[in-house]
C-alpha cells in the first residue's frame, strides 16, 4: 500500500450505501470539502440530507459516471462487487465490506492544527489501528505545547 492524502475538494465522491458505515464515510468526505453523492434507497439518520445529493434507489450502472473516489458500503456483498467492477478506468473504489476488493482502505487519523498523523493495519484490523490512534492521541495530549510540529511531520516546505 502507498500511503497519500488526497485534496477532494470540489471533487465528486460517490458513496453507495445509506447506513452507518456510509454516514462515517460521509461525515470526513464533508469535511475535505468533497461533493458527495450517495446512492441508497434508505439514509441513516446521521447523515446530513441537506449537505449531499441523495439518489434514493438502488445503485444501477452506469451510476458512477462523474465519480472520482467511490465507498461502496450496502450489506449486499454482490451489489458490493458490482460497484467495483463498474467504476471507470482510474476511479479508486473503497469496498467496505471486502478489502481484497478494494482499492483502497480507509486509515485512524489524528489531526491537529498543522498536523496529521495516520494509522493503517492496512484493511486486517480496523478496530486496532483505531485503539492506536486513541494511544497517539493521548500521548500528543500529554505532550501539548512541547512538540515541534515541523520536526514531527518532517515538513521541509508548505508542499511536503
């Protein structure tokens, strides 16, 4: 796996999939600034209607025409796959259900101004790269005020 943060600003994800899984997807695709799209019959209450196009029905081809990053996330392991095969040529797909059939996996962040810090398990262990992150986290809040975040991030230019 190569590990990149990717600025989706502006750009067009598309998630398939209304329930709980979708809406965490949903909540940090917002924050980056994506457009979001998702296609569900049904949306979890958590996720915020009014911040993204709803297409209220199931996924069909040919849905994923504009996307540039795509989450498939139903609890349907064949719709799943579908959305795998049918993503154009260089859109990555993220299947939240089956990390052999993914592009990508998602990672635990850390985040603080002018600072982020990452862990993967790359896709084995979902709920331990998140116990890190929480251990990482802790001891950044212990440490607050004494790091240099340029030294930790090994920034050497505004373009690291």
């Amino acid at each position: 796996m190569y590990p990149i943060m990717l600025n989706l600003k502006g750009k067009q994800a598309v998630i398939v999939g209304g329930g709980q899984v979708a809406a965490r997807k949903i909540r940090s695709l917002l924050e980056e600034g994506a457009s979001v799209q998702v296609i569900s019959p049904s949306l979890d209450p958590q996720i915020p209607q009014e911040q993204i196009d709803w297409v209220a029905r199931p996924y069909q081809t040919g849905d994923l025409a504009k996307a540039h990053l795509v989450f498939a996330c139903t609890d349907q392991v064949s719709v799943n796959h579908q959305v795998r095969q049918d993503a154009p040529l260089g859109v990555m797909v993220n299947n939240s259900g089956d990390k052999s059939d993914s592009d990508f996996y998602n990672v635990a962040q850390i985040r603080a101004t002018g600072l982020t810090i990452t862990v993967s398990t790359e896709g084995h262990s979902p709920a331990q790269a998140k116990q890190m992150r929480e251990e990482i986290a802790r001891y950044l809040k212990m440490r607050e005020g004494d790091l240099d975040v340029c030294t930790l991030s090994g920034a050497t230019s505004p373009r690291d």
